[in-house]
C-alpha cells in the first residue's frame, strides 16, 4: 500500500493511524516493526523536520534507514527514475520521497514493489496533515463541529493534503486568501463531498468563530522565481496579533515549518500562548512511526 495522497486513506484508516499514534503517545505499549525493515529517504528538495522524523522513527521502532541525495545518484546522471525506483525497492522495505512533481511520485510508485510514502511534492503533504490532524485532536479533542481556518496560500502541498484529511475527519474548513490564488479546484471539490468548507477573501469573515488558524509560507519550494511577487500579493494574510483576534478566544495557531517570521507570521504570534506549532512539529515523529506501523499491518 502507497500513501501518496492524504485522499489514499479512507475514514477508518486514518482512525487506525490516529489510534497507533495515542498508543504511542501513551507509551502503553511495546510498538516496533515486525521485520528489521529498511527505509529510503529520497528527496529532491531540502527537509528538516520530515527527513530527520523518519530517520528517528526507523531508529526507534527497531529498523534503519537511508538517505539518498538523487544528485549524487545515477539518476543524476540521466538513469531514469522509473528504473532509480525498481532499484530503492529492491534493497529497502519503504521508500519515503520528497518530490518537485507529483507525477514523478505516481511514476515512482509506479515501478517500485514496496509501499511508497508522499514525503510533499508540489501538489500534497500527506504525512504532514497526519501531524496536523493529529495535534489537533490532541488539543481539541474533536473533529465534528471544529473550525479550521487555512489562512495564505490555501493552493499549496500541506492546505491541499489538511483540507482533504480534516474534512474527511468531519471538521470545518475556511480557506482565507488573495483572490488571484484560488483554492486547488480537484482538492476543493474532493473536501467538499467531505464536509463543509467555505472559501473566502475576507479575514474578519474567514475567522469569525475559527478554532484553528493554520498558516504556511507564502512561497513555496520551487516557487522562487515568483517569490517577490507572492511576498507582496500575500502579505495582506499575514497571521498577526490583530489576526488572531478575529478567531475565537480559544483559537490556537499552527503553522507546518519552516516559518518566514516577519511574514506569513510574526514573531509575537508564533512564540505566544496561542502557538502549538512546537508541539505540531514534535507529532511528526509519533505520526511517521504510526504510519510506517499501518503500512506494515497491511502488508
Ligand atoms: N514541515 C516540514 O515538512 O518541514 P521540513 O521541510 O523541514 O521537512
Ligand atoms: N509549502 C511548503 C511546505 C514546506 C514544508 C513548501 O512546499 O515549501
């Protein structure tokens, strides 16, 4: 089983992955991998946390893995990547990659005979809204009847996958952004069969009554030709102290990091009492393991 998109999960199976998680949280239980399993990190693109929370998830549930910069690979030097991916499957258990295109990843998977994981390409981050939705539960302790405010971008990777993955789990979303960058219409309409989510320009509107407000820089990578521009078209929705206050008292911040402080996010929001962006990034860990333990229980 892949998990390339957060729409490869049904209702349960993210239920199941949520569940492992607690486990884990709880540390109730012995949780390790079956098999001394191996997993390739292959990433194209720069990562902090998502790299460095599988390499400690393999650590810790008794497996190893393997990072591989394709650079300094055959595929660097025109090996295609349908036979690179042939190649990572017949040494590894798993193979986690971090992708520019999407459809490099469905062709990966494609030609790979062990499961492979979304690690965030252009069009998805699904292993970072199991973290997102995660924490949420956490803090929240509810889906049903919970407003998420996505606010920015609300067409990149990580609002695509939280959109599909938070719907799904029966919450409310609210995408705030310029006109000029509507929502992803495919992830739109898919949220929508889920739940209710209302699409917006307008912050006091957007946020009125929002639980969660959910934000993530405004130039993604492989967006850096049009970095200046976006800087300028977003900074109207920068999450600020004035921002916040449009949500519910109670509203709490997340934000998937890296964080741009001055900003889609300024630095009295980020480190105030509102943030659980911290916490958010230390989930990624627990998510990854809980993940890579359902993958294994299918197989
Ligand atoms: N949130 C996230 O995916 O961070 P990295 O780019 O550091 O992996
Ligand atoms: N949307 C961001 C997420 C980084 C984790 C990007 O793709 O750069």
């Amino acid at each position: 089983m892949n998990f390339l998109s957060s729409d490869d999960f049904s209702r349960s199976a993210f239920d199941r992955v949520l569940e492992i998680g607690q486990a884990i949280d709880k540390g109730g239980e012995e949780l390790a991998l079956k098999t001394k399993s191996v997993l390739v990190l292959y990433f194209e693109k720069p990562s902090t946390r998502t790299r460095l929370s599988f390499e400690v998830a393999m650590a810790q549930l008794g497996g190893s893995s393997i990072y591989l910069d394709p650079s300094t690979t055959q595929r660097s030097r025109g090996e295609t990547l349908g036979d690179t991916a042939r190649m990572l499957g017949r040494y590894s258990d798993f193979i986690a990659a971090r992708l520019y295109s999407h459809n490099d990843l469905l062709e990966m998977a494609q030609n790979s005979q062990v499961p492979v994981i979304n690690a965030l390409t252009d069009l998805e981050h699904p292993t970072q809204a199991l973290a997102d939705v995660y924490t949420i539960l956490k803090h929240k302790k509810r889906f049903k009847g919970l407003k998420i405010a996505i606010v920015g971008d609300v067409a990149n990777n990580t609002a695509n996958s939280l959109m599909l993955t938070a719907s799904k789990l029966g919450a409310e979303i609210s995408l705030v952004g310029p006109k000029e960058y509507p929502p992803n219409p495919k992830y739109l309409s898919k949220a929508m069969e889920y739940s209710k989510v209302v699409v917006g320009n307008s912050l006091t509107e957007g946020l009125e009554d929002a639980d969660i407000i959910y934000t993530d820089t405004f130039v993604s990578m492989g967006q850096e030709a049009e970095a200046e521009k976006r800087k300028k078209d977003f900074a109207p929705y920068q999450v600020n102290g004035k921002v916040v206050s449009m949500a519910k008292e109670t509203v709490m911040v997340m934000h998937c990091l890296p964080a741009h402080r001055g900003e889609e996010i300024t630095n009295d929001v980020i480190d105030g009492p509102k943030s659980i962006v911290w916490d958010q990034a230390k989930n990624k860990l627990l998510m990854n393991k809980a993940l890579l333990l359902y993958i294994s229980e299918q197989a």
